[in-house]
C-alpha cells in the first residue's frame, strides 16, 4: 500500500536562501507522526508545499500514490490534504454550525448548489451532529464563533479540517495558547481521532509529542535531520543537542 | 516633441504636488482620505481670497494656502480621523467622502458656485526659450516647487529622526508607544503636513486647473490614480507614477488625440492588474 | 429593520403631505423650473434661478388675475432625474408650465412628458439644436450653437482669416459647434483643422502644442463655460496670442460670470454671441443693475438672460390665454416678440426656437472692469440648422 | 441528546432560509404603497430600481467582501443595452431586461478577474477605471449611444402585452416593484444556499476557506457575474421606464451613491440596498425640496456620523433587533407546545 503522504527530493528556495533541502520523507497509512524542530526549521514553509500555498522549486509531493505537486489547494482538500492552522483562521462571523456546515456541504460537492437551503440534507445534519459530538461543540454550535472561548474555537478549529474527512491530517500546534484547563478536552479529543486518518503533527510541546507520536522526524534547517520511533528520537544525543539549544526561547 | 515632454513633465509635478500629500496620508498612515481634494480646495480658496480681496501677492500666500489647511487638517485629524485610523478601507472612504460633500456646500454656500480667478504675478506669466524649446515660466515654477518638496519629504522620512520615528509608528504603533515614542503627536503631525501639502498643490495648481466647489470631486480620481499607481510605499513611488502619467496624458493627447480621454484610466488598470501593490513600490 | 421601514414610510407619507398641501389653493398657475443647482453646473441653475426670481420680484406674481407660483427643484444635472422632477411635478403638481434645463440631455429626457402631457416646455439654456424638434411643445428663450457660431465663421471669413483651427470639448454642444463652423468656414473658402478636447481634461497644453504647430491664424473654441477660464490662461500662458493666433468662438468661452476675473489673459477674444452684460440699451442697464443688486454683485450672464425672457415669455403667454397652459399657450407663445434686454428677439412660430440679434463682440477693459464689447451685430439670426432644413 | 442536537442543527442551518414576520411586513408595506401612495410613483419607482441596484452591490460587498467604486459600468451597460434595444424595435420589456442582464454578465465576469488580487484600495481603483473607460467609450460611440445628448427615441411596449406604461409610473411603479421581489427572492436563496455560505466564508477568512476546499476565485468570479447581471436589470429597468438613457448612468456619482445607498442601510443582509435606497431617496427629495443648493451637506453630515457612530455595529444592532424580533416570536410558539414535544420523545 503507498503510504498516505510522501515527498520526493523536495525543494524550495526563496531566492538565495533555501528553506526547504530535499526533504524526502513519508506518511504512512494511519500514521501518528510528530514533525519537530527549532524555529526557523522550515516548518510551515514544508506545511505550505504540501497543502499548495507554495510550490515547491522541484521535488515531488504524492498523496496516497497519486502526483498532486501542482494541485491547486482547494483540489488537494477534497483528494483529502485537510489541515488545521497555528493561529486559528475560523469565520469569526459565522457560528461553528455555519462553519461545519459549509465544510460538509463543500466535501459533498454542495458549494455550487445555488438554490437549496444548507439544511435540508439528512446526511449533512447527521454529519455535522457527529462531528459537534465527537469535538464537544454541541452547547455552543449557534454562537458567533468570535465569542467563543479560546479552547472551544481550538476545538473547531480541528473539527473544520476534519469536517473535509480528510485521510491525511495536518495539526499545526493544536495545542498552542490553549489555557491549562482547557488543554485536557483539547488533547483527548485530538487522542480520540479515528485510526483510519493519519496524522502528521507539527509541535513544539514534548509532552504533546511524547503521549500523541509513534514516529518522529526531526526538521532542521530546511533539511530532515533524523526520524525515527519516539524511544529512537528521544535518545538520540544529537537531537537533544540541537533541540534543547533552542527550546529554551520556546 | 521636447516640449511635449515638457508639458507632461510640468502636467505630472503639478499632479504630484497635489497628490503628495494624500501619499503620506494614504501611504504611510494607510489612510483613504478622500476628502484630500478639500484641503487642497481649501488652500486653493485662502490663495484666491488673500490675492483678489486683500491684494497679497501670490507668492506670499502660499504660506497660508500651506498652513490654513495644514491647521483645518491638525484639528479634524485630533477630533475625527483619529478614531478612524483603526477602520476598515470602505469606512475610510465613507466618512471621507462625507466630508467632501460637506465641504463642496459649504464652500457653494460662502463662496458661490463660479469660478475663483487668480492673478500668477507678471514675471511667472509667459515663456521663455530654453536650449531651443518654448518653456512656459509657471510651468518652470511648479517644476522647481515640486523638485524641492520631493527632495525635502524625501529627507525628511529617510534622514531624519522624525522619519524613522513615524516609519516605526506605522509599522506597530504598539511597539512604537513602548519604545516611548509619542504616535498621535507623529500621525496628527503627518495628517497636517499632509493637508498643509495638498493645500498648497491646490493652490499652485488653481491657476492650470481652475477653482470651484466642485474641484474636490473632479481631481479625487486623478489623485487617487498617481497614488495607487505609483505605490504607497514610499514617496518615490507617487513622484515616479504622477510623472509617468503625465507624460503619458499629454504625449497620449497630443499624438492620439481620439483615443485621449482613454490614455489614463488604461494605464491604470493596467498597471493594477500586473502590480497590484503599484509601480514602484517594493514588495511588501 | 422593521422600525426602520416604518420610520422611512412615515418619512415618505409627511413628505407627500407637505408636497401636497400647497396643490391646494384654486388659482394658482404653477410654473416647475428644473435647474441643475449643485454639481459641476450649479452656476448655470443658480444664474437662472436669480433671473426668474428677478423677473417676478419686478412683474409681480399676478398674471391674468391668477397667482404665479414657482417650484424649484435641483436635477443635480443628472438626466432621469430631471425627468422623475418634470413627471412629478405634472402629475403631483399639476404645473402649467415647465421651465429651466440647463444641459442638452436635460432638455431632451422630459420631451416626451411634454408631448404626452400636453405641458409647454420652455428651454432656458440648453443649446443644441435639435431640442426643439424633440417636442411640438418645447419654445427655447436661449440660443442654439449653430446661431452663434455661424455669424462668427462670416466674420471670420470677412475678416481675412484663412485658416482656422478649431478646439472643441469632445461632446454633443462642441461637435454641434465645431460642425457649424467648419461647414460655415469652409462654404467661404476658408481652411479648418479640427480638434477635440476630452470633456474631463485639466490640461489643454497637448492640444494647445497642436495648434502651435499648426500655425493657424485663429483658434475657433468651444468649451463648456466653467472651463473657459483655464482655457483662456492656458492659451496665453503658451504664447499663442503673441504668435499671432486670434481667439475666436461663441461667447462661452468669455461667460460674463467669469469674464472680469478672468484678468488680461481674456482681453482681445473676439466672440459671437447673443448677450453682453455691456449690451448698450436701457432694458439691459436696468436689468444688469437689478440683477447685481439682488445677487450681491453677480453679473448676469447668457444664462440669466435665457432664464430673464423665458419668464417674459410665460408671462405674456399666460396673459394672452388668461392662464391657460397647454396648447394654447404654446400658440400663444408662436409668434411673440418682445424687447429683451439683449435687444429685439422673437420666437419662431414655426420651429419655435428664439430669433435674435446676434452680436460680434472683444473684450476690452472698460471702467476697470473686462465686458465683451458688441462692436457689430447681425440682426434676427434663425436657428441656422433649422433654417437650412426647411429650405 | 442526538435528536436534540439535530434539531438544533436543522433548525440553524435553515433559519436564514425562513422568511421572518418583518419581512413579510416590510413587502407588504411595498406592495401597499402601490394603492395608497399613488402620486408618489415615481419616487418610488426609482427607490425600487436603485435599491436593486444597491441590492447587487450588497452580492458582492456583503457577501463577498469585494468592494467597488464602479458599479456603475455594469448598471450603465444594462440600461444602454436595454434602451439601444429598445430604440431598435426590440420594444419587449423583459426581453429587453434579459438581454441587458446577459450583456452584463458578460462584461463582470469578464472584468471579475482584475478585482481577484490586490488590495481594497487597488479594488476600488481597478473597478472605478473601468466604469470610467465605459463611459467614456460610451461618449465616443455617440453613434450608437447617442453620446452626451443623450440616447432619445425610446418607446416601450406593453409589459407581457398587456401592461401600457403611464404618465403616473403606477405601471412602471409595480413593473420594477415586481422585478425587483423576484430577484430578491432569488437573492434570498442564493445567500442561504451552500454556495451562499461560501461566500460568507470567503470573505471572513479567505485563507481558512481555501483549506475547507472551496475554489474562492472560482465562486467570487461567479458572484462578481450575478451582482453584474442584477446592475444590468437595474440599469434595463432605469431606461425602460424613464425611457432615456444618458451618459450620467455611467457616472462616476451612480457608482459612489450606490455604495452610500447601501451602507446607509447596512451591509450584508440584503435589505440593506432597499432599505437605504428609500432612506437615501426620501432624505434627498425632501432636503433637496427644502434646499435645492445645499442639501449634499446634510447628506455629507450624515455620512459622517454614521460612520463615527459605527456603521457595523449599527447594522448588527439592527439585524440583533430583527433576531430579537422572531426570537420572541419563536419563543412563544414553542412554550406553547411543551406537552407535545414532551411526549414525542
């Protein structure tokens, strides 16, 4: 079986600096796959390319076997590429209901639908029921998204990309700036997402990474530096070196 | 065709002096103020009521034409503006435009709905030759006005301290205000400077282009063109693209005189399409 | 939201009422008078508007024994609300009389109403030459371009011109003038180059470089009256009156509003046209003085004298009908003649368009003041176009 | 616990769709104004037509978040198309209003892709220099267009055959009227609809709705178009029943009041433009009436405070007071029935 999402010899260069070096890495099917790194690591820049923001220099991105290097975003999205923000980019105006709602439609190919109301679909409903349960957003599902607490916007900020039933699933930091009492709900429900998505995690948090990963890949300077399972990782010497150097302005 | 050249060169630096100010306010404060063709009404109005009721000599109205609106600037700047800083674009261009009617009655009202006449002093009228092409003397004059104020905005937001203060205010007036630098006192200064800048322009300009109440409504598009497309980055950009324009409207009309009216409003577009940030500035 | 609605629907129901209340009263002949009053032709409604008022301070507001009533309303210069002004005040108001219209599509847009209506529509300032043919009821106490113009090619013509060029503003009134003038010129002999300004243009100095270049030995111009001034400044500014180029036109260019402001950049312009504020007889220093007197100082222009006889001619034809409007009173109003101040005029029963003297006129510096000075006349000029078609 | 939160969910994603009492008021009030205001037809025949024009800004300003200085080109593309057919025999009005839509169309979706980039300023700019080059395309093609006199000669046929036009404008009153709820019905649908929605989405969080998967180009070129066709309708409806068309339908004023229109009566809820047109329309006639020079002052003054006082936030003051409005409303129906549902689960 291809693995769920892999890059070939990836490159991306802005001008003179090189912010992505040959990244050749893979996600395998139903992976919990943590991508770590110092800052300026090159991180976003290699979330970026996968989900199409950038185009990569050279190099290749496939997911689940297929090429979709020059896929423009939103086609990536519905091939199943769904990913979730470190700063949250919700619809402020919009209620969490409206926000899943429009996910939903969209994935069912609703969006040039000029003429009915969003509703009036029983699959929709039900979807959007299941997906309020299983993040916790049922009592607050017709507030205006501004006015929700930090932890609860989190929270839907994961449920909108998983709303797109994405088979590959980037976090990006789902945990950061969430106050402490809000954290356990948050974690547990990222635990809780079904086995059938894999998952890649971008995280500063150890703890996060620790308790969620079964492999890690460690990104440094725009180049992947080491990846393995976590015991692997979290004993590699050199690792720690150039980590802990770092997590210190974290 | 040298004196073609000329004209659009003269026709571009009057344009820039009237938009220059709105370049300061909309580039660096990113502030729509379309009522900066009141200002610059205004001082063409203090030139026209100074020269032809009290007989000062134009040259010496100028200041005023400067200050006058540079002070109505200052004070709606601490009374309105401010709280508007913060807006979206389209409330900008609402409460400005407001204020542009507001003005255009205002002035019907005091001054009448004709045409305001001014008399430019005899050794300003005329022409001269120079290296073999007619150089009309007012043209020459706006020319020079306009030479020095790109020089001196130029220095006065690079070199100076005052420059970078207001370039670390627009760029994060929080970490401006914690370096301990006073962001309303620089944005009211700017605000003024740039009334008092579009205020001279009008009255400069109100000799080529004419004085009534309705010339903040006619010139607001032509202001607006030179600042969009020649970037709000820096003052470069406007001075770059109002040249560009000019030569481009009159070297249009005068070899394509069908096609005219076309010339600038095409380029614009064009230039925005392609650059949508404008001409010449960087990006960002 | 529903507030709102309600709150616009009785803002809506106490406007009607107020609108309404006054439609009261018997005898009472309305007459709507449709005016650009703000935007770019404000000085035109407001020249107008002085007049009218003017001539019913003077003449009173008892014509036939029945009390005259004028409505103004602001168009804003904007051709389908002129025609939603003149509608309403037909329908709502019943006026007997439309008057006004300060722009060729203004003029043209509430024609039909006219016809459909059977309401007199009289044409204070719009001047294409067509506008009268648009409606049997339109009467025009203006002038026409092809009135003005023309006299002015026959004197340049007589006057040893050869080669004219000619500058117009790039809409209907320039091409109409520009046409006149070229056809006129040409017929004599003469050599024309024709040029087109842009409507919204603030610098001439392209064109103006045109006609340096080609070197005529006069500059026909036609630009709307605002823009006349900078025109003026622009072609001196450039030297063309040194080298010999004499300006000539139709008098909008040295608009009598403007003129004295204008300064020595107007003086030697040599203009044909039906009305001087200098004309010399003694309905017009009557007329000029009241004007300035009730207007804090403003010289009555060619407007104002449209506007001036056009409520002469309401008058008078309310007079002969016993305030009568409709038919009627546009028969009545075929045919008339009267002095006005700028001189003998009468209309046309046939094309109802106005027959006047028209002026050949410079301007000077008189009592310190700049006037175009008539210095020959060419007596009851018909509408040109209109006489050449009925030939 | 499921069925509850399904309901909840049902019932929230398809309030929007519902028609509220106020706005079943607010249509019949227009529709009264057909008998009881008739000397007042005219008004509200342009209040109508300017308010479906505010309306198609409100498409692609509230729903969108695309913001034009130029709207006007589509509005006078319409009205030139309608009146030139017109002029030329064509004297069907809803023929005539058709074609002007399609021409429209035509030309925003054409033009749609020179507002994707860049900023609200370049968008304002961009949208102005093409009402601008229209018109004065317009002004040179005086063949065609009749040019700055003025495109005459229009004459009207009946309306389905039946409906002549008339000096009052009751007919031209209840023809745009009628136009004008048909469209908006269907403007109604359309923002509560899933591509509705991704409109609302698009203009919230660009970014985030590019990562849901919706094509954001794709739907504001399709939005872009329609609000292009509904100008067009205005514009057709403008020179069929005035029946002249001049160049000042392109004018730089038309696109700038439209835009005031609109926001005087907020933006993004699709009352906004029919709302704000009788404002507006009702402020001018009688300031104009009270002042024909000076009344652009008060218009002015009026702007500014609006905006001072927070334009937004008034408008969502207003729309609170509508959900208010039906809250109670909804409130009542439902506390009378608590046995009923009770028993159901």
């Amino acid at each position: 079986m291809a693995p769920a999402l892999e890059t070939r010899g990836l490159v991306k260069r802005f001008g003179g600096l090189v912010a992505t070096d040959d990244v050749t890495f893979k996600l395998e099917q139903g992976a919990r796959h943590a991508l770590i790194g110092p800052n300026g690591a090159g991180k976003t820049t290699f979330i970026n390319l996968l989900t199409g923001v950038l185009t990569p220099t050279s190099g290749q991105i496939l997911l689940e076997g297929e090429d979709i290097t020059r896929l423009r975003p939103e086609l990536r999205v519905q091939r199943g590429l769904a990913r979730t923000f470190q700063i949250n980019q919700l619809f402020p105006a919009m209620t969490p209901l409206e926000t899943l709602g429009l996910a939903v439609s969209e994935r069912m190919g609703g969006g040039r639908d000029w003429w009915r109301v969003i509703g009036s679909k029983r699959e929709i409903v039900d979807e959007i029921v299941e997906i309020a349960q299983r993040f916790r957003l049922t009592d607050v599902l017709d507030e205006r998204t501004s006015n929700l607490a930090y932890g609860k916007q989190r929270l839907l900020e994961i449920a909108v990309a998983f709303a797109c039933r994405p088979r590959v699933l980037l976090l990006d930091e789902p945990a950061a700036g969430v106050p402490e009492a809000e954290r356990h709900e948050l974690l547990a429900t990222v635990a809780a997402l079904p086995r059938d998505v894999s998952v890649l995690l971008i995280e500063h948090d150890m703890d996060l990474v620790f308790s969620f990963a079964d492999r890690i890949s460690v990104l440094v300077n725009g180049a992947l530096f080491t990846e393995g399972t976590v015991e692997e990782v979290s004993s590699d010497p050199r690792v720690r070196a150039v980590y802990l150097g770092e997590s210190v302005d974290e | 065709m040298l004196t073609i050249l000329f004209d659009g060169i003269a026709y571009g630096m009057l344009l820039f002096v009237l938009a220059c100010g709105l370049a300061v306010t909309l580039g660096l404060m990113n502030f729509v103020n379309l009522a900066h063709g009141a200002f610059a009404m205004a001082g063409g109005y203090v030139t026209a009521v100074l020269m032809n009721r009290f007989g000062v000599p134009f040259l010496l109205t100028l200041p005023l034409a400067f200050a006058v609106p540079a002070i109505i600037g200052l004070v709606l700047e601490r009374t309105l503006y401010k709280q508007l800083y913060a807006r979206s674009h389209l409330d900008q261009v609402l409460f400005s435009i407001g204020l542009v009617f507001m003005a255009v009655a205002a002035v019907d009202y005091t001054m009448g709905s004709q045409q305001q006449m001014i008399q430019i002093p005899t050794w300003l009228q005329g022409r001269v030759e120079i290296l073999g092409i007619q150089v009309g003397l007012y043209r020459s004059f706006i020319i020079a006005v306009c030479g020095v104020l790109v020089v001196a905005l130029q220095f006065v937001l690079t070199r100076t301290r005052f420059g970078s203060r207001l370039r670390a205010a627009v760029d994060d007036p929080r970490v401006a205000r914690g370096l301990g630098i006073n962001v309303s006192v620089i944005f009211a200064t700017t605000f003024a400077v740039g009334s008092g800048l579009a205020g001279l322009g009008g009255a400069l300009g109100a000799e080529i282009l004419g004085l009534d109440p309705t010339f903040p409504l006619k010139f607001m598009i032509y202001f607006l063109i030179v600042v969009t497309v020649g970037g709000t980055t820096s003052i470069t950009g406007p001075f770059l693209g109002s040249l560009l324009l000019g030569i481009a409207d009159v070297a249009g009309k005068y070899y394509v005189p069908s096609l005219g009216a076309f010339v600038i409003y095409t380029l614009m577009i064009v230039v925005l399409v392609l650059r949508p940030q404008g001409l010449f500035a960087r990006a960002r | 939201m529903l507030r709102r609605t309600l709150l616009s629907a009785v803002g809506a129901t106490a406007a009607m009422l107020a609108l309404s209340g006054v439609a009261m009263a018997q005898e009472t002949v309305k007459i709507g008078l449709i005016l650009p009053m703000t935007g770019p032709f404000a000085s035109t409604g407001r020249q107008i508007e002085a007049a009218a008022k003017l001539y019913m301070q003077q003449k009173g507001d008892t014509v036939a024994g029945k009390k005259i009533q004028l409505i103004v309303k602001d168009d804003t210069g904007t051709a389908d609300v002129t025609k939603r002004l003149a509608q309403e005040l037909i329908v709502n108001d019943k006026i007997a009389v439309m008057a006004g219209f300060g722009l060729t599509p203004l003029a043209l847009a509430p024609a039909p109403l006219a016809t459909q209506a059977k309401v007199p529509e009289v044409v204070m300032a719009a001047a294409t030459s067509t506008i009268t043919e648009a409606s049997p009821f339109i009467v025009r106490t203006s002038f026409t371009l092809p009135q003005a113009t023309v006299p002015m090619a026959d004197w340049a013509a007589q006057n040893g011109l050869k080669k004219v060029a000619t500058l117009v503003s790039d809409y209907g009134p320039g091409i109409d003038a520009e046409k006149a003038f070229t056809a006129a010129f040409t017929a004599k002999g003469g050599q024309v180059e024709n040029l087109r300004v842009p409507l919204a243009n603030p610098d001439f100095s392209p064109f103006l470089q045109k006609v340096a270049d080609a070197k005529p030995d006069a500059l026909f111009v036609f630009v709307p009256s605002g823009i006349g001034a900078q025109f003026m400044k622009q072609f001196v500014e450039r030297g063309l009156d040194k080298s010999g180029i004499k300006l000539i036109g139709p008098g909008d260019v040295t608009d009598d509003d403007l003129l004295n402001n204008m300064g020595d950049v107007a003086l030697g312009a040599i203009t044909t046209q039906h009305y001087s504020a200098d004309h010399d007889s003694a309905e017009n220093k009557a007329f000029v003085e009241a004007f300035k007197k009730a207007n804090n100082g403003m010289r009555p222009n060619f407007m104002a004298v449209g506007g001036y006889d056009g409520m002469h001619l309401i008058y008078e034809g309310l007079k002969k009908t016993n305030g009568e409007g409709g038919q009627a009173l546009v028969d009545a109003m075929k045919g008339m003649s009267w002095t006005s101040p700028r001189g003998p005029v009468s209309i046309d029963p046939q094309t109802r368009d106005i027959v006047q003297n028209i002026y050949v006129r410079k301007v000077e510096r008189k009592n310190g003041e700049l006037y175009n000075v008539e210095f020959a006349t060419i007596p009851n000029v018909k509408d040109p176009v209109k006489a050449a078609k009925s030939n | 616990m499921q069925s509850t939160t399904a309901e909840t969910v049902r019932t929230g994603l398809s309030r929007r769709g519902r028609w509220g009492l106020g706005e079943i008021a607010f249509w019949l009030v227009a529709a009264a104004t057909l008998f009881f205001l008739p000397e007042r037809h005219l008004i509200l025949n342009e209040i109508a037509i300017i308010g479906l024009f505010a309306l198609s800004l409100d498409l692609i300003l509230g729903y969108a978040g695309i913001v034009s200085l130029g709207h006007a080109a589509f509005f006078g593309l319409g009205a030139y198309v309608a009146g030139i057919l017109a002029k030329n025999g064509i004297t069907d009005p809803l023929a005539g209003l058709v074609v002007a839509a399609i021409a429209s169309a035509i030309l925003g979706f054409v033009t749609s892709f020179l507002v994707l980039r860049g900023s609200d300023l370049t968008k304002l700019m961009v949208t102005l220099g093409v009402a601008l080059v229209l018109g004065e395309l317009a002004n040179q093609m005086s063949w065609l267009t009749g040019g700055a006199d003025g495109l005459q000669g229009i004459s009207m046929g009946p309306i389905l055959g039946l409906f002549e036009f008339d000096i009052f404008g009751t007919v031209a009153y209840a023809y745009s009227l009628v136009v004008t709820f048909v469209l908006f019905v269907l403007a109604r649908r359309i923002v509560v609809s899933p591509f509705g929605l991704s409109l609302r989405s698009i203009r919230d969080n660009p970014l985030r709705a590019r990562a849901v998967g919706i094509p954001v180009n794709r739907r504001l070129v399709a939005v872009y178009t329609l609000a292009a066709a509904y100008a067009g309708v205005a514009g057709g409806l403008l020179a069929q029943t005035t029946q002249f068309v001049s160049l000042d339908v392109l004018a730089f004023h038309r696109s700038a009041d439209v835009m005031l229109v609109l926001v005087i009566g907020g933006v993004g809820y699709l009352y906004g433009g029919l709302i704000g047109a009788v404002v507006f329309k009702v402020l001018q006639d009688v300031l104009s009436a009270w002042t024909p020079q000076y009344w652009q002052f008060w218009i002015g003054l009026i702007l500014v405070l609006l905006v001072l006082a927070g334009r937004e936030r008034l408008t969502d003051k207003a729309r609170f007071a509508v959900k208010r409005f039906f809250g109670r409303f909804k409130a009542q129906r439902t506390d009378a029935m608590p046995t009923t549902s009770a028993r159901e689960i």
